[in-house]
C-alpha cells in the first residue's frame, strides 16, 4: 500500500486526538535524539523486517523456525533481521531449551509507541501479509512441523 498525503492525514484524523500536531509529539516527550530515531527508521527500511512484524503484529510471539518457514528463508537471514529489529528496539526474544521466540516489545520507546498503530494499520492490510499470515497459520495448524 503506497502511503499519501491523503492517507497519513485520514489515519491521524480517524486513530488520534483532534488538534494532533508534529507539536503535539515533540512536547509529549517523544522527541529523542537523530541517531535512534534514525536507528528506529533504518529497521523499518527492508521487506523482510516489515514482514516480520507484521507476521508479529498479529501473533503474540513467534518462534525463528517459523518465520524462516513463512518467509522461505535461511536462519541466517531471519535471525540477522530479527538482530537488528531487536537492536533497534522494537523486539524482545526469550529461549526455551533450543528455540528463541520473538515479540513485539511490550515497552517500547514513545516514538515506536506512536509508529506501532501505523504499522499495524498499513502492514497487515498488504497482500504479502495476508499471504504471510495464512501461511503462517497452515505451519501452526500441523503439529508435526517443528
């Protein structure tokens, strides 16, 4: 989905308060310094990240057998992703025996806070979401997969 003017200006109107402004972030305590948030814009900058947190958006957490799956990728490609979406902040994982799952951070930075309902909202509405998601589920609907 291509974002415009149009469409930002809709989602602001319909998702926050009205009289919201750039002002508004800025004297709310979502300014932060260039580099993170210039961290935080480089993560996003990649098909395969954005799949992954859409595939995350819509499932609680997931393991990296998974996502390599849904994604047709090797685990070197889908944990150097996961890297850096969890060094920029927006991932925490956690290891159970061999597997690590992956999730959205519950405490995400004010910026990422703010950017999380837009992603939501233009990420899981793409066509290659909707195909990640079924597949996604066609993986955890059969039990022998992992």
């Amino acid at each position: 989905m291509k974002l415009t003017e149009k469409s930002v200006k809709s989602f602001i109107s319909d998702y926050f308060p009205a009289g919201f402004s750039l002002d508004y972030i800025r004297f709310s305590g979502y300014s932060r310094n260039m580099e993170n948030i210039s961290t935080i814009f480089k993560s996003l900058d990649d098909e395969t990240r954005l799949r992954i947190l859409s595939l995350l958006l819509e499932e609680e957490e997931l393991c990296v057998c998974y996502l390599m799956a849904v994604l047709q990728l090797p685990q070197s490609t889908v944990s150097r992703h996961l890297s850096l979406l969890k060094n920029a902040g927006w991932l925490k994982d956690r290891r159970e025996g061999v597997w690590i799952y992956y999730s959205i951070c519950k405490s995400l930075p004010s910026i990422q806070q703010f950017l999380l309902p837009v992603l939501r909202n233009f990420l899981t509405a793409t066509e290659t979401a909707k195909e990640d998601l079924t597949r996604l589920q066609g993986f955890m609907q059969d039990n022998s997969f992992r």
